[in-house]
C-alpha cells in the first residue's frame, strides 16, 4: 500500500508541476507529460519496473477518447467520410509501409522482419494528436478531419494487422488445422493485449466471422435499445455518482468484449460513441467521462516518457535520434504527397503532413507481437521500442514548427490576385465575417452605401452569391483603402478577425486620414485600450453588448420588471464606459492586469462605484413603491 501511495504522488506531483510550466511557455500539455514521465524515470529514476504494466491501464485513456469523439459524431457524418476512410488513410498506410520497409531492408533486415516494422512504424499516435488537435482548436479544420479520417483507419487497420503477421513468423509459423483453423505457435497466444483472452483463437474462419459480427451488431442494438432505459432507471435513484459509474461500465464493458472477439477496444469504445451521438444522455456521458479520458492520457504519456531505455539511448543517442527523424521524414514525405493528391493545400496540408509523421502507442503492440510470434528479434524491438518512443517526443515540436508556418502563410494568405476597386462610398467596412456582414446589413438596409473590403476568398464569394458587391484585398494595404475612397469616406469599419491588424489599420488610417470617424470591432478590454491608443472614435467589444442583453434577461426572469432591468443594463453600460476611459489611463502595454498594481486599485474603486449606483436604483425603487 506504502509503495503504491508513494508511486501515486510521484507521478502526480510530477504532471502538476510540469504540465502548467509547459503549458504557460505555449509547448502544449502533451509534451509537459512527456517531460514530466523522463524526469521521474531516466532523470532521477523515482518510478521503476512498474511503468509498462502500468502503461497498459494508461492505454485506457485512448479508448475513452475515441468513444468520447463517437458521440460527437453521427453515422451520416462517418459513412460522408468513406472515401477518406480508405483512400486516404489507406494510402497512407500502405506507401509508408512500403518507404519503411524499404528502409529496413536497405540496414539489411530480411523481408519479413522489414515489412513487419514497416507495418508497426507506419502507425501515428492517435492519443497525442488528437489531444494536441483538441488543444489548439484544430479538429474542424480540414488538415484536424483529414488527420481524424486517417487516425480512425489506422485504428481499423491494427486488426487485420495483428491477424496477418504470424504468416511472417519464421520461427514459430502458422500452421493451418483439419478444421481450417490457424494453429500458431504457443508465444504467439501471449502479451499484446488482444490475443491472451480472445475467444476466436483457433476457431475456423467462419466461426471468427459470426462472432464478430454478432459482437458488433450486440453493441449497436445496446446502443439504440438498452441505453435509454438504463439512463432513466439510474435517474430515478437520484444519485449522480451513478450516472458516472454507468458511463464508465458502458465503456469498460464494450472494450473487453472486444477483447473477448479478438478486436481493438478503442474500435469498439468508437464504434458505441456513433450509436450514441444522438442520445439525449451524450452530454452527460461526455461530462463525465472527461476527466476520465483526461487523466488517464495524461498517465500514458507520462508511462511513455517513464519508460524509455536510457541506457540503450546513452550507447548510441545520434544513431537513435537519427533513425527517429528518419522515420518521420519519410512518412512525412508520403503524408505530403498523399495528402496533396486528395486536395489539401497550405496549412491544411502542413498540418496533416507535421501532425501524423510520428509512430505511435499502437506500435507498441505491434512490436510486442511480433517479438512473441519471433517475427522481429528482440534486439531490434528494444531499439524500434525507443525510435517510436523517441519520434512521439518530437511531436510536440513538430506541432510548434506547423504553428510557425501557420502564421507565415496566414500573413500571406492573398492567394489571389486584389479586385480592382471600381466604387467609392462614405462607409467603408474592413471585413465581412459575422460582425461586418451585420453592420452592413443595417447600414445598406437604412439607405447608405458601402463598401465591402476583406482578404478571405471564400467570404467575399458568399457574399457575392447573395447579391452584395464586395472586393477581394487586404485592407490593411494603403493602395487599396486609397482606391475605396478613404480619402473621401466619413466612417471606416474595422470588422477584422486579427487583433494586431486591427491595431495596424486604425494607428495607419488615424495618422493619414485625421478627420474619418473610426469605429472599430475589439476582442477584449486590453484589445479596447490598444485601439483606444490608436486613435479610433467608438470601440465595440465583440461579445459585450450581447452578454449585457443576457443579463438583463436574467434580471428580467429573476424578478425585476422589463423598465427596471433596463435601468441597470443602462447604468451598467455607463458605467461601463466610465470605466474603459478610467483604466486606459492606467493601462501598460505589455504588462498583464494582474501584474500593474495601479490598474488593480483603480479597477476595485470603480467595481465599488458600480455596486454603489445598482444599489441606489434599488433603494430608488422601493421608495416609489412605498
């Protein structure tokens, strides 16, 4: 019990210090937790021989996450993505296969060994990049669905996989039984998870077959008909630890009969998540499972930094550090060209190439697999162990590397040549995302012209499908604020998604152009002060005057009547504005709030005030109703 609770804290303290310190320098908590797990392992050597038996309850964590991503997606939107399914993860799979293979029988491995490593390497870590894409808010874009797609096929392809390599025992080979059974070799039935309690081992083919099928089709008709009633009954109990303990056996009870029928558990944990997507318990199912999912990732790659071999990276670092990059340039290189074929360009393509060229935790078991089968020998296990180990360290960086060229090819995001701008008007609008199409909308509809300036192609063809003239430029650029007429206009807008453009073009247009009134669309109060430098007239917080009609609504709902809510939505957003003119003046650039003392005083003092006038409009009104 000591040991166990000394364990415990030591891999907790670790993964609260490390992952907050990565994290605040913008690394990202995958490779906090990474860190984390070497410095408690080959560092100081605080964890020992129980990392990789507890890596194995770790792996949990990446069942959890493909069930919680199965809810979020319906079976429409999983059969939309077949074609990706297989041709693009297929692809993938089968050139990086073969580019590593290769590699390995040019270092002279014989063909089996070679293409069993190949198969084992050509696998990504569907645990780090998920949670990185998660992390970053990457997994809508087209590189995070095109990464999903090809992620999901890796998962489906490890069964036919683990099937297919004791053909490539040299050993201990698969001998085919009077029954037409596979009879292997008795290492074979042991380790890599998914063999030691199957019960399909040494059934006929069509026995195997049947099984798994019922075994599918038992989690779908769970899914649609059992669920339901197991939700309401654990509702009535009233007790809301229940619902937790059921979602965690609805899971923990689909991956071992998918263990039982010889298949993936994160297949099957996906699989439920789909029949799931449309239940009216998927919210509460994610809301507790999260913290789950979160934690158990988080051991398992702290499992993965603990357990690598240190002794056998001290006899040859650059060798092995090198064969670790070797294999994510090749597989990077076939990502890249695989992914150009299928239509992704620029950071979409980035993405996808830099985010999948890692080996991943499923090469784990593959390796294991085919040491048992004798298929790989274990001297070349241990170092392919630690390449895969070793390549899903450097992911992080590669993450980091694609945030660098996401940036540049934003800045360059004109991939088309600027419209020629043939009108001029006394309202211009710097672009035409949500904020600036509604501005328009209001502005054009009360009988004033404008003119539509903004550098995202596709905004400027929406809009011009509904009928309204816009032009495609950057409107930071002065060449083609001059052709819009600024030197004429009376009102610019600045609608534009970028904080530090927004900056850009009020200082620019209020230095040239002193006389235009400039109203300008800011994302938070700091951003409020930078344009309030600037030099623009009426700043306009994006989510501010929405969240004050939400609280009125409250006041509303919680007991005032519509003039008195009104009243304080009104003496609110004075002194809101009292506010803003009093904190600016207080304001450092550079500095955060928290650190300017004189900011924080002064914010308090005026905190106070507006308490001070709500409450006067209380005492106000129950004078009149008195």
């Amino acid at each position: 019990m000591e040991t166990f609770l000394y364990q415990a804290s030591i891999y907790l303290a670790a993964a609260v210090i490390a992952v907050p310190i990565a994290a605040r320098l913008g690394l990202g908590s995958v490779l906090g937790y990474l860190a984390a797990g070497i410095l408690i392992g080959p560092v100081f050597g605080l964890v020992g021989s129980e990392t990789q038996n507890l890596q194995h309850f770790a792996e949990f964590g990446v069942v959890m996450m493909l069930f919680l991503i199965g809810l979020e997606l319906e079976p429409r939107a999983l059969w939309a993505m077949r074609h990706k399914l297989l041709g693009l993860g297929g692809l993938q799979i089968l050139f990086s296969t073969l580019a590593l293979m290769g590699a390995a029988m040019a270092a002279g491995e014989p063909w089996q060994v070679s293409l069993a490593v190949g198969l084992a390497l050509s696998l990504s870590s569907t645990a780090i990049v998920l949670q990185t894409l998660s992390e970053k808010g990457l997994m809508q874009t087209g590189g995070g669905r095109a990464s999903f797609s090809v992620l999901l096929t890796q998962d489906i392809a490890v069964i036919p996989i683990l099937a297919f390599l004791p053909l490539l025992a040299t050993g201990i080979g698969p001998h085919i039984g009077s029954d037409g059974s596979i009879q292997r070799g008795e290492s074979a039935g042991h380790g890599a998870g998914h063999a030691s309690l199957s019960l399909v081992e040494g059934m006929p083919g069509w026995a195997v077959t049947l099984i798994t099928i019922g075994a599918v089709a038992f989690i779908i008709l769970a899914g649609i008909y059992l669920t339901r009633p197991l939700f309401r009954f654990i509702h009535a109990s009233n007790l809301r630890e229940m619902y937790t303990a059921l979602a965690l056996l609805i899971v923990v009870g689909i991956s071992f009969l998918m263990t039982l029928v010889g298949l993936s558990p994160a297949l099957g944990a996906f699989l439920a998540g789909v029949v799931l997507a449309n239940s009216e318990f998927r919210h509460e199912m994610e809301s507790d499972l999260n913290p789950f999912k979160g934690l158990l990732l988080g051991l398992f790659f702290i499992t993965v930094g603990a357990g690598i071999n240190y002794r056998l990276f001290l006899a040859s670092p650059g060798d092995l550090i090198g064969l670790a990059l070797l294999v994510i340039v090749a597989k990077g290189l076939v990502l890249f060209f695989v992914g150009r074929a299928f239509g992704l360009r620029k950071r979409a393509q980035w993405l996808f190439t830099l985010g999948l060229a890692q080996a991943g935790e499923f090469g784990f078991v593959l390796l294991a697999f085919s040491t048992q089968l004798n298929v790989i020998p274990p001297a070349l296990s241990e170092k392919l162990l630690l390449i895969i180990a070793l390549s899903m360290l450097i992911t992080p960086l590669l993450f980091i590397i694609y945030d660098l060229l996401s940036k540049r090819l934003t800045e360059a995001r004109a991939d088309h040549e600027p419209d020629e701008i043939d009108e001029e008007g006394p309202v211009i609008i710097a672009g035409i995302g949500r904020f600036g199409q509604i501005v328009n909308r209001l502005v054009r509809a009360s009988g004033f012209k404008t003119v539509l300036l903004d550098n995202d192609m596709e905004a400027v063809q929406l809009m011009r499908r509904f009928g309204v003239k816009s032009f495609l430029g950057d409107p930071t650029r002065p060449e083609l604020l001059k052709a819009a007429g600024i030197a004429k206009a009376k009102i610019l807008v600045v609608a534009l998604d970028d904080p530090e453009n927004t900056v850009k073009l009020v200082q620019y247009v209020r230095r040239n152009y002193p006389d235009i009134h400039i109203i300008a669309r800011a994302y938070d109060r700091h951003h409020v002060f930078e344009l309030y430098q600037a030099g623009a007239n009426d700043i306009v917080r994006e989510m501010f005057d929405s969240s004050l009609r939400a609280g009125r609504y409250v006041l509303e709902r919680i007991g005032l009547s519509e003039y008195e809510a009104a009243q304080a939505e009104q003496t609110f957003y004075a002194h809101d504005r009292l506010t803003i003119r009093e904190l600016a003046k207080q304001w450092i650039p550079g500095t955060p709030a928290s650190e300017n003392p004189a900011y924080i005083k002064r914010a308090r003092e005026l905190e106070k005030d507006l308490e001070t006038a709500l409450l006067e409009l209380a005492e106000q009104k129950e004078k009149k109703s008195s």
